[in-house]
C-alpha cells in the first residue's frame, strides 16, 4: 500500500484497493460523477490524481 501512495496517477485497481472497495463500485461512482477523476477519451481508460482522492475522502466520500 506504501508503494501506492508514491505513484503520482491511480488507475481504477489503485483507488479500489486504497478504498478496499470493488472496481464495480467505483465505476458506478465515476458514472454518477461522484468521484474526481479523469478520461482522456470517451472510450479512454480512467484515471485519478491521489491527491483528490484524499482530499475527496476528507470531505465525506
């Protein structure tokens, strides 16, 4: 977990291990727009800056 917090972009697999949750739910929350992330394309894979992840936790996920 250590070794996660280092990487600068999270894929799905990383915020769902960090969460300790499913992908299956965070894509439900990326679908509803209810968790910051990013797609380059709209068939583009997503991804996540960490730190709005935290600060997305500190405010109440």
């Amino acid at each position: 977990m250590e070794k996660l917090f280092e990487k600068k972009i999270w894929l799905i697999d990383d915020v769902a291990s960090a969460l300790g949750v499913t992908k299956g739910y965070i894509y439900n929350l990326t679908y509803k727009d209810k968790i910051p992330h990013h797609k380059k394309s709209r068939k583009g894979k997503l991804y996540f800056f960490p730190e709005e992840i935290i600060a997305w936790i500190k405010n109440g996920y």
